[in-house]
C-alpha cells in the first residue's frame, strides 16, 4: 500500500469504507498472505458475515486488529484512517475537539484516538544521533518569568502561579532527526543520562549553550563547543543552537494554535507527535508508516491514560 503523497480526496476516494481500510491494513501486517495468530498457519479462511478469519489447523477465530494498537475500537477504520491522516499532515498538531468536529464522534472518542495514535508513533525503533548535534533544554507551563498582564496590570489568561514547570530535554541532529524527552530536572546527571542514551559515541561534536550542567561533556571523546545566550552570542562560526530552537518555536506554535493548554501527564506524548512527525518531514509515506505503527503488538486501555 504505497500512498505515495497521498492527498485527502485521494484517502477518502480509496478508504472510504471499513472493507477496503480493513484490507489495507491486513496487507500492512501480513504482506506474505494473512496468517493464523496463534499457530502462524496459512490455512486460514474468512468468516461469512464477520471481519474476521478462522484458522482451518487450529480454529481460532482472529482479525487484523486483534493485539494491535487498534484492538477493541469502536470508531469505525474509516474514521482511523481519516484521523491518523489529519494529525499526519498537520504541521501544529491537531487537538481532539477539532477531531470531534471534523469526525463526529464524542470528545471522549476523539482524545482515546489521538492518544493512541501517538502511543504507535512512539513505538518506532529509533537509532542515535550523529554528526554535529545541537543540545538544548527548556521549560514547559508553570508560571511565567514575566508574566504578561493587561491593560488594569492583572495577569492575563492562562496564568497560572500554582502550576509548577516541567523540565524537557532536547537533542537535533543537524539535518536529521530530532530526540526529546520530559526530564525530573535539568542538572549534569540528568543530561549526560540523556545524551548517552540519545547520542552515539561517535558523534562529530556536540553543541549546547552556556548552561553548567553540560560540563561535565568536556570530559567526553566527543568534541563539545558552547555559545553563550547570556552574553547574547547566538553564532560563532557553525556552533549554534538555532535548529533545535526552531523545533522548539514550532511546538510552541501548536501549543498556542491547536492544543491551547496539555497537562504535564500527556506531555511526553504530544513530544512524541512532534518527534515523529519532525522526523518524518521529507517521508513521502508517512501516512503508511504511521499505520504500520498502530499494527503494533501493543495496547492502550483508556483506563491507563487515565489513572
């Protein structure tokens, strides 16, 4: 199912019903010919009247959905396959009530969607990042250092002083992919646990701004330069900051734009959206890639996202 650059009148035109999205996707997870979930035969043959298939060696009865990430919905393929789409190619993300309207389905519905499908974008193996790469760490909510206020000197809304901020760590290859992660704090443990995790040892070098946490990279193999923001030195020579600082303004763009507001909860989730989504931006097959991802052994319980 290639869906090279597909286009929404291509989508609907094509999966427009929940037979053909169900074929789609039982190519995606059998492409050798559909096989029993249990004893992996290949003798097995659809049931008359259901979207299921029974297995002739072992009879048991199984679909394509069966221990994905798409086990036990009840919103209809089509309206996934719409869904998935949508946040695919919408550079800001797209909140749950825009889905809500768009779809016509519950909020309720619509947030344990787009909760699963960032659940499979961030199931995908990653590998580390190499070459030149660009650290960086910011603060999400809580209260603002200056807080902007309105014309009577009060503060505006979405203030919040009780509402403490929470600590994300980001790393950018230059040209390449992206790595982000929600962190308890900002100190030289935490950030060299990151960056072993998310950068190979064999990286070209490593740069980050003036912040003492990143001291400790000196003692490293891998060469580490710093420009220092307080002085307002942005550039020197190729040692910058500025792509993971454009990553940065384009998640808070869909912060203002389409989410408004996240809890710290789902933010690692929504972090993972962009991640995916950043990482993909030249993929010409995203939208199947991202299929392939709710075909996942995995699985999502609404009562889990909301403990």
């Amino acid at each position: 199912m290639p869906l090279k650059s597909a286009t929404l009148p291509d989508l609907i035109e094509r999966f427009h019903s929940d037979e053909a999205c169900r074929k789609a996707l039982e190519d995606i997870r059998w492409p050798s010919g559909i096989a029993c979930l249990k004893c992996g035969s290949l003798n097995v043959t659809p049931v008359k009247d259901r979207p299921t298939h029974v297995c002739r060696d072992c009879a048991y009865q199984f679909s394509v959905t069966v221990g994905t990430v798409l086990q036990d919905t009840k919103i209809p393929l089509w309206k996934w396959f719409l869904a998935t789409y949508l946040i695919c190619e919408s550079k800001k993300g797209m909140s749950s009530n825009q889905l809500k309207r768009m779809l016509g389905i519950t909020y309720k519905s619509a947030w344990f969607l787009t909760h699963r499908i960032r659940f499979a974008m961030g199931l995908v193996a990653v590998e580390q990042l190499r070459g030149i790469v660009e650290i960086d760490e910011t603060f999400m909510g809580g209260k603002p250092r200056y807080p902007r206020r309105n014309a009577e000197g009060k503060p505006m809304q979405g203030f919040d002083p009780n509402r403490p901020k929470t600590v994300v760590l980001d790393a950018i290859e230059r040209g390449g992919d992206v790595r982000i992660r929600v962190a308890p704090n900002r100190f030289t443990n935490e950030l060299l646990t990151f960056i072993t995790t998310e950068v190979a040892d064999d990286a070209e070098a490593i740069y980050t701004d003036e912040w003492g946490g990143y001291r400790g990279l000196a003692d490293g193999n891998t060469r580490h330069e710093t420009v220092n923001h307080s002085k307002k030195e942005y550039v020197r020579g190729d040692v910058t900051t500025n792509s993971i600082e454009s990553v940065w303004s384009l998640f808070k763009r869909s912060l203002i734009g389409s989410y408004h507001q996240l809890s710290t909860k789902h933010l690692d989730a929504y972090l993972g959206e962009l991640e995916w989504r950043f990482n993909n931006r030249d993929n010409e097959y995203l939208f199947r890639d991202t299929l392939t991802a709710l075909m996942s052994p995995a699985a999502l319980e609404y009562k889990d996202l909301t403990a």
